[in-house]
C-alpha cells in the first residue's frame, strides 16, 4: 500500500529519504503509523512528535490504509 507522508518543521530537514516536505512512501498491508516511522528512520524520539492522519490526531499503533495522508510534526507546548 502507499501513503503520503507530510512533514513539517525540522522533521523535514532530517528526513534522510527525501529533502522534500511530501513523500510517499510503500508500506506492507496491516502496517501501522510505528512501522511508518521504522521505515523513515527518523531520529527523533515519537513521543515528541504529532501524528495526524487524515485530519485527526491518532496514536502510534494506528493502522494505516492505502491512500492516507499522514502529517507528521513537532508536538509544542506553552504556557
């Protein structure tokens, strides 16, 4: 299956796939967002990142289907 990966702020500097903000990326059938992240190896811990799939906030074990639009981003905080 294939997903459209979004990503935003520094995560798109450190992608080491692609320099782009857009990629899509060709997951096995039943992957979920974790495995998504194994296979960009992005170093970056996922508890300090934002996963938003198809305009909703969701979790790690979230499966994904083909065609999702996933926007990966920095979690902020302020006070």
């Amino acid at each position: 299956m294939k997903v459209e990966v979004q990503l935003h702020a520094i995560l798109r500097m450190d992608n080491k796939k692609s320099g782009g903000q857009v990629i899509s990326v060709d997951l096995p059938e039943g992957s979920s967002i974790n495995d998504l992240l194994d296979q960009l190896a992005m170093d970056i811990d996922p508890a300090y990142l934002l996963f938003v799939l198809n305009g909703r906030t969701s979790e790690l074990d979230q499966k994904l289907k083909d065609g999702d639009v996933i926007n990966l981003m920095t979690a902020l905080s302020g006070g």
